[in-house]
C-alpha cells in the first residue's frame, strides 16, 4: 500500500471507561439535570423539532449492530488513512476501535432520552400506538443498561477462571473430551479405583451443576468447583498407588464445573443480546407506524 504503513499490532490503549454501568447512571443524571435546568428556560421545542432529533438518534444507534458484524467500514477507512502520517492515522483508527463504537452507543442511548422527554411533554396524543412506542422505548432503555452491565460483569468473571472458552461450540467440544478423557483413564485399573470413580466423579461429569451455583459463581467471582471438588478429595485411603489418578480425575471434574459455569456466562450474553436486538426491531417498527400515523394526520 502506497504511503506509509500502519503496523499490524496497534499499540495498547485504556478503555473509553472504567465502568460502563458507572458511566450510564452519570449520562442519566446529566439528562435530568439538563431537563431541570431547560424548564426554567423559555425553550419549548415543538413535537416536530423534538421528535425528528430522537428519530435521527435511533438511526444512529442502529448503526452500532452492523459495524459489529462487519469490518467493511473499517477496511475502507484503513485504505482513506494510508496516506496520512503513522500518528494522525492512529488517532483516526482508535475512534474506530469497537470499544470506541461501544461507547458511542452506550453515551447517545442515554443521553437522546433527552429529545424523547421533550418529545413526550409536547403532547402529539396517547393513542395506543404511542403508548406501545413508550413501553419499547422504556424497555429497550432497560434492557440496553442489563446488557451492557452484564457484559461488563461476565468476561472479568469469565477471565478470572482458570478454563474459559469465548465461543459455546468450544466448550461443548471441551466437555465431551473431558468425559472421554475420564472414561479411558480409569480402564484396566483396580475396582477400588473403578468404584470411587462411578460413585462420586462419573455422575459430576454426566449430570448438570445448579444454575444458581454457578451464576452466584459468576457475580462473587469465585470457584464454583471448590466445595465441591474439596469433598471428593476426601479420597479412600486404600486407592494406595492410584491416588495420584485419582486426584487427576478429580481435576477433570472441576474442570467441568467451570466450563458449565463459562457456558453460563456465554448463553447469558447470547440471550441477552437476542432480546435487545427482538425489542428494537419492535421498536423501529411501532416508530415507523407511529411517523405515518402523524404525517397521515396532519395531510403530508
């Protein structure tokens, strides 16, 4: 590529922010701040005004799921930057940075409620369409503050466990292997051995730890394999030289325990997603009918 080159492992950089959650409960109180500070002021802008900002505010939200599935803006700004000195063009690639985009998202989600409250207040009517539009609106707000939280949670807890996947087929995979691992480990040794094995590690590996340990894992950031795999160490005294296998299997157990609980976290995140996603779809929906409805009204 003609120019310069931009290395291929950018530097390091902090992130936008510390806490995401921290940062939507500021925006919050900037927007009823401001809102406060507005109604001592003459300005009143009409439902016209207010209500094209907060559309245009949804459009640009929406960008924020496509620039996450495609690197098709970015490969072209990689090209437009290439010509630019190596530091101008950083600063540039940074504001593309996901991390970037997510903030992006986050700040404008809350902070257009403002437009939305000037919107409301104007009073355009109650009718059943606007009162569903309130409703997605309340809970696409709510559901994007739980999701956002629960991805800042999840990847700090799932980066504290010492056997984490980031993609859900991978810990299937790894499940499978491990009761594999388990079952081949054990044959052609004593019955002794055989019998602690099927009593007390076989039904960890075949059956399904409880939700709740797992999630209440998840939020203190602890072991869910702990207790657990504490008690079955509290091994037979006559395993004599197969004690050290069976310590092994003990492990393989554990170790099963935390990519059920890494599964967790994941589908969690999936889950969540998928319900914000399923509540703007609605959402852009009901504000379509709802801009037709009003431009029908009034004759355009």
């Amino acid at each position: 590529m003609p120019g310069h080159s931009i290395d291929a492992t950018p530097p390091r950089h902090l992130p936008p922010l510390r806490s995401i959650t921290l940062w939507m409960a500021t925006c919050l109180v900037l927007v009823v701040v401001a809102q406060m500070v507005i109604a001592r002021t003459s300005f009143r802008p009409d439902s016209y005004h207010s209500g094209i900002i907060a559309l245009a505010g949804f459009v640009i939200l929406a960008f924020y799921s496509p620039r996450k599935r495609s690197l098709w803006a970015s490969a072209r700004l990689l090209r437009l930057t290439a010509s630019l000195p190596t530091s101008s063009a950083r600063r540039i690639l940074t504001l593309d940075r996901l991390a970037t985009w997510r903030f992006g998202h986050v700040s404008l989600g809350m902070l257009f409620l403002l437009p939305l409250w000037w919107h409301l207040q104007a009073g355009i009517g109650a009718g059943a369409v606007e009162i569903v539009l309130g409703v997605l609106v309340g809970l696409l707000e709510l559901s994007g503050v739980a999701g956002a939280s629960i991805q800042e949670i999840l990847p700090h807890a799932m980066q504290m466990a010492p056997d984490h996947e980031v993609r859900l087929q991978d810990v299937e995979s790894a499940l499978g292997e491990i009761y594999n691992v388990a079952e081949e480990a054990i044959l052609g040794h004593s019955e002794t051995l055989v019998k602690a094995y099927l009593e007390r590690i076989r039904p960890i590996l075949r059956g399904a730890s409880p939700r709740l340990l797992l999630m209440r894992a998840t939020l203190t950031a602890s072991d869910p394999s702990a207790a657990q795999c504490a008690r079955l160490r509290a091994r037979p005294a006559e395993l004599g030289a197969e004690t050290e296998l069976y310590g092994e299997l003990v492990n393989l157990a554990a170790r099963k325990i935390r990519l059920e609980q890494n599964r967790l976290n994941l589908k969690v995140g999936v889950t969540w997603l998928r319900v914000h996603i399923a509540i703007a779809l609605l959402t852009a929906l009901v504000i379509m009918f709802h801009v037709i409805g009003i431009l029908y009204l009034n004759g355009l």
